[in-house]
C-alpha cells in the first residue's frame, strides 16, 4: 500500500493551523473569563465558529485527497487539491473575521 506522502505535507500545515485556530479562542475565552460557551460574547462564538468549522470540514477532505493519492493520482493533482484546501481553509478563517 502506498504512503501518502503528499496528503502528509499538508495534514502537516493543516494541523497547525488547527492548533492556531483553537489556541485564539482559547486565549478569548480565557480574557473574557467563559469556561462554557460564548458568554453571548460575539467575537468568541466567531472564534470558535472559525475553529469548529475547520475541524467540521477539513479531516473528510484530507482522507479523500489521500485515497486518491494511494490510487496513484498524479502528485501535481494531490498538491493542487492540497494547497486549495489549505488556501481556502485561510481565507476562510479571514473571511470570518480572522486575526
């Protein structure tokens, strides 16, 4: 069986920006004192709107990218499906208000 060794690029990049998305709520959530939920206070719920989206969505598109890369399609196709998850995971988190 091959090793996606690709897909493991960008799992890689991915993974720390998942780490970075749930470390800026956590850091809101510990300036304003809310150990459970959002406190109504928005720009929480939209950090942790951002980081609940990404994990939501982002290991479903990883495991197809890497089924296709254990299928032996091209390394300029997985890169490319690689780098436009990751580019639109970051404007994602930009678009919504990302810091």
């Amino acid at each position: 069986m091959l090793t996606p060794e690709i897909t493991i690029l960008y799992a890689g990049l991915l993974g720390l920006m998942a780490i970075g998305l749930g470390a800026t709520a956590g850091v809101k959530r510990a300036q304003a004192g809310i150990s459970l939920g959002d406190g109504g206070d928005r720009e929480l719920l939209m950090r942790m709107r951002r980081h609940a989206n990404f994990v939501e969505n982002v290991p479903l598109a990883l495991i197809l990218i890497a089924l296709l890369e254990m299928q032996s399609v091209s390394g300029t196709a997985i890169h490319a499906l690689g780098a436009t998850l990751v580019l639109g995971r970051v404007l994602h988190a930009i678009g919504f208000g990302g810091r």
